[in-house]
C-alpha cells in the first residue's frame, strides 16, 4: 500500500489552488479574498451577462433588418422583421436600463461598506 501511495504522490503533482489563484487573478486587478471578492466578482459577472444581452440585441435588429430587406415586398415577412426589430429595441433599452440600476446598485452599497 505505501508502494501504491508513493507511485501516487510522485506521478501525480498536487494542486496548490491558493498559489495559482493569486498568480492568475491578481494580476488582473482582483481582489483574491473575502468581501471585496465577491463584490468584484458580482460586478464583472454582471457586466458579462449584460454585454452578451446587448450583443444579442443587436445581433437581432441586424438579423430583422436582413429579413425586412429580403421580404421583398411580401407583408407577412415584412411583419414579422418588424416585431423582431421592436422586441430586439426593447431589449436593448432594458440592458441599458440594468447596466444603470446595477451601477445605482453598486454605488449605493459601496457608500454603506467602505
């Protein structure tokens, strides 16, 4: 058994998570523990989810856009890349909406725990 547990520990190498944790997150900016992680975390997590929203939005208008100019005079496509224009605006004002309340948000907490 100490044969098997020394093949073990030599061939296999051991993670060492805090050492890779301060090489590879810190440099960027973050803070590596406790309260101040979790608001960085919060806030980059945020701002991810809100640009793939955005992107999104945008990917429709062009994608309704697209289909508005190759209806070629047909009305129910013309309906249709309409409503996929009005919703992808729609969707864009509110991730513009969120980035503004989650900035509010942001703000207003960090005032209170500094």
């Amino acid at each position: 058994m100490e044969l098997l547990s020394f093949i073990h520990d030599t061939l296999i190498q051991t993670a060492h998570a805090q050492d890779v944790w301060q090489q590879y997150y810190a440099p960027f900016g973050g803070p590596g523990t406790g309260p101040a992680f979790i608001k960085v975390f919060a806030w980059r997590t945020a701002n991810l989810v809100l640009k793939l929203i955005t992107g999104g939005a945008v990917l429709a208008i062009m994608w309704g856009g697209l289909k508005m100019i190759t209806s070629a005079g047909n009305e129910e496509g013309k309906e249709s890349a309409k409503k996929i224009v009005m919703f992808a605006i729609g969707g864009l004002l509110l991730s513009i909406l969120a980035e503004a309340a989650i900035v509010f948000t942001r703000d207003f907490v960090t005032s209170f725990t500094n």
